[in-house]
C-alpha cells in the first residue's frame, strides 16, 4: 500500500440475506414489493423480488450516486452486482452443482472491477468492503473450508492491485498493517456468518427430517386405524357368521340323516326318489365339511406349543399332501439347512399350514406338474431370530395385484375351492407371532415365506441337540 493513508470513510457492508439459499425458484418468495412482468412463450411469469433484495438494490443505488458519479463502468459494474444478486436463486436452481461457485466467483469479479473504476489505485478504493458480498454470500452456500477458500480467492483478488502500486509506490509497515486488518476482517465476517449458516442449515435438516417422520407417523396410524376398523369389522361379521354357521350344522345333520334313511328305504320301491335322496345327502356332506372348515377357522384355538424340529412337521405335511394326490406329476426338492434352531410350535397346526402351502404349490402346477422346491433355514428378521420356511412352485405364479387379497376368508379363483386354506395359514402363523410372505410374480411361480420365531431361551436348541422336552 502506498504511504498516502487510505481514505476510509464509513461505508457499511450490507449483508444480502439469501432470498432462499437452498435454491428454491427465486419467484415463489412470501412478501413481493417489485414485480417484472416477464413473457416466456406466450407465457407471462412474474418474476417477484422481495423486500430484502429491494433494499439491497437501494443500496447499490445509492453508491451509484456517491463519487465518483460520472464513472459510467462503476455503474455498469453496480448494475451487475443487481442483476447477479436477481439471478443468483435461479442460476443456483439451474446449475445445482456449480451454481453457487459460479455466483460467488461472479461477485469476487465484479468486486474487483469495482475497485478499479472507483479509485486512483485500487488497493486504496474506499469501495474495498465490496468484497464482503462474496464473502458472505460464500459463507451462507458453502461449508467452513468451502468458504475459507472462496475468502482467500477474495483477498487474494483484492491483494492482485498491489502489483501496479508496488510499481510507482514503496509498501510501508502501516500500509501493510491497513491491508491485513482489511482481510482479516474478510475473514472474520465470513466465518461468522458461516458458523450461522451452518448451524441454520443443521437445524433445518433436522426439522424437515422430523417433519418427514411425523408424516410418515402420521400416515401408518391413519393406516393402522383404517386396519383397525376393518378389523373390527371383520372381527364383527366373523362372529356373526360363526354362530350362524354352528346354527346351520345342527339342521344339517337332520337333513342328511333324514335324506339317508329315505334313500335306504326308497332303493327297491322308487329309484328315482332314491337317486335324489342321495344326492340331497353328498350336497349335504359337502355343505357340512365346508361348515366345520370354516368353524375350525373362526373358533379361537388354543396353541400347544412346544419346541419341534420344523423339518419333520414339513416332512409330514409333504407326505400328506403326496398321499392326496397320487397321480401328480410333482417333484419335491429339499434344501434343509443343517443345526436349525427348535422353533415352539403347535405342531399339529403347523402341518396344517404346511399341508395348506403344499397343496396350493400341487393345485397351480395341474395338469402337467411341475417342481415344488421346499426350503428350510436359520433367519432373522429385525430383532427377531427364528425358522423361514420357503415352499417355492413352477406353477403360473400369483398377479401382483391379488398378492393381498389371497389370505383373506373365502377368496379363491378355483372352481371348486373354499377360499379358506391361506386365512388359515395367516391366521396359525399370526398366532405364533410369525409371519407370512408372498413373492409371486404373474407366470414365474409363486414363493410363500414362513417365519417362525424361536423364543429367548430356545434359540440356543437346534436340530442336532434337541431340548429335553
Ligand atoms: N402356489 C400358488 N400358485 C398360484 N396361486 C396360488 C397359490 N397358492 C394360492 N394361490 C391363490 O390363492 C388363492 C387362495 O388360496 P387358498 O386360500 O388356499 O384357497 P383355495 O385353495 O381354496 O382357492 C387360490 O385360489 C389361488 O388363486
Ligand atoms: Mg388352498
């Protein structure tokens, strides 16, 4: 710096606070005071300016109107300082990723020009504190590292007008002192202001990521208080029909008895009579097995859990199933991992469950079969240890779209089916504190994943060293 002091009149340094620093569209602001009337495309967008950015223009224009006044590049670079501090919000929407460089790089520019047209010698402008928009506008997009470094790029653009003083001026101690306070005070503003905007920036994370919890909170208790009602609905007709069906049962066996003996005795005297007493009497069979299917399911069972090995109860259950059917084309493949914990379980129903999963697998693989691949292994599933039991098939697979609906009562796509075999498996599996899983996708089979949990305690108790109960 020359020997001549600075002029150093009291110029304050309006801080422009960011109209949105995250890059929001610089026109949706709250408070507008100056609108532009912009058309795009037959379009007419308002381009709105708020308070903030208004007064930051006065500014600008009332240091167009200090000395020196008829320096037309120092208004023209004011001007840019405006339309750069305009345009800023949309260029950092358009380039998100460079945008707020390029805007602060922009106003270390123009801060530079400024105090070339504003000054004999620029080091010694009293425009000088035109760097703290740069600085501070880096300070609010950028980290603390981020905005040392576009500050030093600032003091250093500053420090660059030395070179021509240092030609026709020697730097005395003083000069040198003027200038490092100036850009230690660079510095000092810009890591103020980055300690607030960083701490802004930390609690807004935080209350959006609150506010996306709470919504997400929100939208499960709407949802399980939709699952409650229907629940309770459910819960409601299901008792209903339960006692009705219990009512049906007992006029059912009259009839069949009834039809029974009319058979018997019409058989010599009327044939035909005969032949429809026998029908009266397989109807009624099967609305009577249909009747206590569907009481098996709505009556409350009480569970007799004890730990079992899981891979005889499916053993049995495929063995079962294989009976059934005799003349199925269906191979069964067995993948059983080796040291599976003992899983508490009622096994009479969990062959139930199984024996259900098996004979859907046999029932989608008719007429031509297929493979039923039976998968048994250790898991965990959140906190919870136990068994999953895969039962994976060739048939056609299960539309997405009826991947929720298959477990409810009595929905079935089978000629002949009841609809009852997977609610059952549910429900057994729900009352073991397990779960079922469908993956299916339309012509690629369908998979049923069940987990069973193995209780604290029993987790220790595997196949290979069974528990003493
Ligand atoms: N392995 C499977 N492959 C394809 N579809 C299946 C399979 N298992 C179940 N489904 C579908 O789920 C429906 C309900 O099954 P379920 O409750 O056992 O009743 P049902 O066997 O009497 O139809 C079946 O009608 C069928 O559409
Ligand atoms: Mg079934």
């Amino acid at each position: 710096m020359s020997g001549r002091k600075a002029h150093n009149p009291n110029v304050r340094s309006r801080t422009p606070e960011k109209e949105n620093p995250e890059g929001a569209e610089p026109e949706i602001a709250q408070s507008g005071a100056l609108s532009v009337q912009r058309a795009t495309s037959g379009r007419r967008r308002r381009l709105t300016v708020n308070w903030i950015e208004t007064l930051f223009l006065l500014i600008l224009g009332a240091l167009a109107v200090l000395p020196p006044i008829r320096e037309l590049h120092k208004q023209l670079t004011l001007a840019a300082v405006a339309v750069v501090q305009l345009l800023e919000g949309r260029a950092v929407v358009w380039f998100p990723r460079h945008g707020r460089g390029y805007a602060v790089l922009l106003k270390i520019v123009l801060a530079t020009l400024l105090l070339g047209h504003t000054g004999e010698m620029g080091i010694n402008s009293s425009y000088w504190p035109i760097y703290f928009v740069p600085v501070v506008t880096a300070a609010t997009y950028f980290g603390p590292w981020g905005t040392l470094f576009w500050t030093a790029l600032a003091s250093a653009a500053y420090c660059s007008y030395l070179i021509p003083a240092l030609q026709e001026y020697a730097l005395t101690w003083e000069g040198l002192a003027e200038l490092a306070t100036r850009l230690l005070f660079f510095f000092l503003a810009a890591m103020l202001v980055n300690r607030f905007a960083v701490e802004i920036r930390r609690r807004a994370a935080a209350y959006q990521s609150l506010a996306e919890q709470m919504a997400e909170t929100n939208r499960r208790l709407a949802q399980a208080q939709e699952e409650a009602r229907r629940s309770e609905r459910l819960a409601a007709l299901g008792q209903m029909s339960a006692g009705l069906a219990h009512e049906i049962r007992n006029p059912l066996g009259v009839i069949k008895g009834s039809a029974e003996m009319l058979n018997r005795k019409l058989q010599q005297s009327n044939p035909l009579a005969s032949e429809l007493a026998g029908y009266i009497s397989s109807e009624v069979n099967r609305l009577s097995a249909l009747v206590t299917r569907f009481l098996d399911f709505a009556r409350p069972q009480a569970l007799e859990r004890a730990p079992a090995d899981v891979r005889e109860v499916v053993d049995r259950a495929l063995a079962a199933v294989a009976a059934q059917r005799p003349e199925a084309k269906v191979g069964v493949e067995r993948v059983y991992a080796e040291g599976l914990p003992h899983a508490p379980m009622d096994e009479r129903l969990c062959e139930q469950v199984f024996q259900n999963l098996a004979l859907n697998a046999y029932e989608a693989m008719e007429p031509d079969g297929g493979t039923l691949s039976v998968e048994i292994a250790p898991a965990q599933r959140g906190a919870g240890h136990g068994v999953e039991i895969t039962f994976r098939d060739t048939g056609p697979g299960i539309p997405p779209e009826l991947c929720q609906q298959i477990f409810n009562p009595f929905f079935t796509t089978k000629k002949t089916g009841v609809g009852l075999g997977l609610s059952i498996v549910s429900k057994i599996v729900d009352e073991h504190r397990g779960f079922v899983r469908v993956e299916s996708q339309s012509g690629h089979g369908a998979c049923f994943r069940v987990f069973l949990p193995v209780a604290e305690g029993a987790a220790s108790a595997t196949a290979a060293s069974p528990p003493a109960n």
